[in-house]
C-alpha cells in the first residue's frame, strides 16, 4: 500500500466588524492534542476539494462564513505536525461577524497582527504567520 501525507487545510482569517472595519486575525486554542494556539484548520475530506474543506473547518471551529482571497502557499515539511506526516494548503480568507469556538476549537480569539504571540501556535504555524506578515504593507 502507497503512504502518502495526510492532506490539511488551515485558514488566515481576517476578521472585519460590521462596519468593514479590520479587528484582527482568528487564531483558536487548540481541545485537542498538541495543545496550544493554531489557526483553525483540518483534513480534506475523501471526494472534498481542499477550498470547500477549508470552508467547512471554518465553519466547523469557529462558525464564521469565510471567503477565500488566495492560497498563501503549500506547507510540506515532514515534521511541522508532531502526530504524522501532513501538508497543508493555507488561504488568507476573510469573514464578518463574532467567532465562536465549536468543534475542536475550545476557545477562540482574535489577536491585531502584531500582537500575535507567536510562541503559543502549534505545528509550524509560527512559519505561516510570519510568512503572511512578510506580504502585509504596513
């Protein structure tokens, strides 16, 4: 039998308040082992495109409706995921409204981009939030 990586999807949320007004980016705590600060995300279904898993993990850990703005990029190293093998593909996406923790999301918050503590996140989330900081003009 062929092993292959474990195919992910993981999500910048931007949020934006009613008023379009930029709040910050979701990040949730983790129910499950490893625990710790991640960005929401999952594993893609069999017969489920990786966009529509991404909008249902969304959904799924932190009720917010998510549109897709791009693929940030692939992420691929072999142990960015202390359980198996995984690559993921991460979206910066945006969605309006009040988060809510669900699923394997125990809490949930929203961190402006410089306040992120990035030595709470899991995996290698660490990389993709400074990835994405790289691409912010500030």
């Amino acid at each position: 039998m062929i092993k292959t990586p474990h195919l992910s999807t993981d999500g910048i949320i931007k949020l934006y308040d009613e008023n379009d007004i930029f709040k910050g980016i979701v990040l949730i705590e983790r129910l499950n082992e490893p625990h710790g600060l991640a960005l929401p995300g999952g594993f893609v279904d069999i017969g489920e495109s990786v966009e529509n898993a991404l909008v249902r993990e969304m959904k799924e850990e932190t009720n917010l409706d998510v549109k897709i703005l791009n693929l940030q990029n692939i992420y691929s190293d072999p142990s960015r995921d202390p359980r198996f093998h995984t690559a993921s593909a991460v979206y910066v996406c945006e969605a309006k409204g009040k988060p809510k923790a669900q699923d394997d999301a125990k809490e949930v918050f929203i961190y402006p981009i410089k306040e992120i503590p990035l030595e709470k996140l899991v995996f290698d989330h660490r990389k993709i939030i400074e990835d994405f900081q790289k691409t912010i003009r500030w």
